[in-house]
C-alpha cells in the first residue's frame, strides 16, 4: 500500500497537493478502488479513488514508529554515500541526521549546503513513503564535530579502534533519546576523539566498516535491540 506525506492538518480536505497527485495519477497509476495511506499532522487516514474522487476510508491508529529517538551524526561522505546512508537509515527509523565536516572529510559542500540539504530532504522524504513511516526524519544544517557536543541524550561513538567495549554490550543501558556518531572515510582524527571523551565509544566487531556500512548497521542494531527490550 502506498503512503504519501501532507504538511497540513486532514480537517476533512481530501485535495492533496499537486506533487502527491501526479506521483498518484501518472507514476504508479493508481487503480479504481486501489487503497492509500497519506500521513497529516493531525493523524494518518486510509483513502482510495471512486470515479476521480478522493475518499477517505478510516483512520489508521497502529502506529510504525519506534519508542527510540535516533539522532545519526555522520562524518560527511563522498559521492553518493550520503545518500544511501540518508535512505537506509531513514527505512531503519533514524529520526534526525546531522551531516558532519569532520577533521578528516574528503567531501566539503558547506559553499552549496542549501542546495544539497534540500537533496537529501527529498530522498529521506522518498525513503520515509517506500517504508511507510509515520514521519519524515528531518536532514539539519551542516554543523562541524565541535558541535556534537551539544547533543543531550546519550552520546555513542563508533571507533574502528575500540576493542574493549562492542555496541551490543551497552544497549541496555541506553536511554531512548540516543545520538550515534560515525567518521567519514578516514575515521575520527585524535582532536574529535578528544571532543567527545563523554561519549560512549563502541566498535562494531572484528572486521572494518565502510562508513557508510556503519551508520546503516549501527543503526539498525540500536533500534532493534532497544525494541526487543522494550518488548
């Protein structure tokens, strides 16, 4: 079933905006009494098309999302990595990601940020529909490492170099309000390291991450573990 996203209240106006239209009429072609979903601020309804017209159906109360805030800090990337860290850990149940200039970033778009921010907004928002969240993640400014640092929930580093403390083995002590770090290709410079001596650093186990690996399989680790906990 499909679900689209309206950044308004439902207030019984079943007109949705002109590109959840088109993406209905001309990309998937919706069919005559074919069900849809579309997500509003005021809660998610069931609708489907009788002879041209929009009709709403029931109001969903099950709701996807996790009980877990994940905020995902990741060292800025190079190429197309950025994207598919943003699409899979948006289908994963990452709430927020913060794209980081880190000391050892290859890629700086910091001159061309707004252009790219509303990229990766888009893709996120794409991801979000496919995986029929209850929200869209939202993609922040670009901040420097320095800035980690203000992020109030519990705070966990992912470092190829730690070996002592693996991420599964804190899990249950983690709060649900969580922010994950993880370097860009060449790793957390000793300066970053430094910054964030109050976050929880963790590694991922034996074998050496791709970074765009890490954000995706730590992630998932975090909600899911936290999920089972919770029951």
């Amino acid at each position: 079933m499909f679900r689209f996203f309206e950044n308004r209240n439902f207030d019984g106006d079943t007109n949705l905006n002109s590109e959840n239209l088109h993406h209905l009429k001309d990309v998937i072609r919706i069919e005559d009494k074919e069900e849809f979903q579309v997500v509003f601020k005021d809660g998610i309804f069931a609708f489907e098309v009788q002879d041209g017209e929009i009709i709403k159906k029931s109001e969903i109360k099950n709701s996807n999302e996790s009980n877990v805030r994940l905020s995902l800090f990741f060292g800025i990337l190079k190429r197309s990595k950025n994207e598919d860290v943003l699409k899979h850990a948006t289908e994963i149940g990452v709430t927020d990601f913060y794209p980081v200039l880190m000391d050892r970033s290859v890629a700086d778009f910091s001159k061309k940020m707004e252009k790219k921010q509303a990229r990766f907004q888009k893709i996120v928002e794409s991801a979000a529909k496919q995986s029929k969240r209850d929200i869209v993640p939202i993609v922040h400014d670009m901040i420097k490492s320095d800035d980690i640092v203000k992020f109030n929930g519990d705070l966990i580093l992912c470092y190829e170099d730690e070996n002592k403390t693996s991420l599964g083995e804190i899990i249950n002590t983690l709060s649900d309000d969580i922010g994950l770090v993880i370097g860009p290709e060449g790793g957390v410079s000793d300066r970053e390291i430094e910054i964030l001596k109050k976050a929880r650093r963790v590694g991922l186990g034996k074998r050496i991450l791709r970074a765009e690996t890490a954000s995706i399989v730590a992630s998932f680790y975090i909600i899911h573990g936290k999920e089972c906990l919770d029951g």
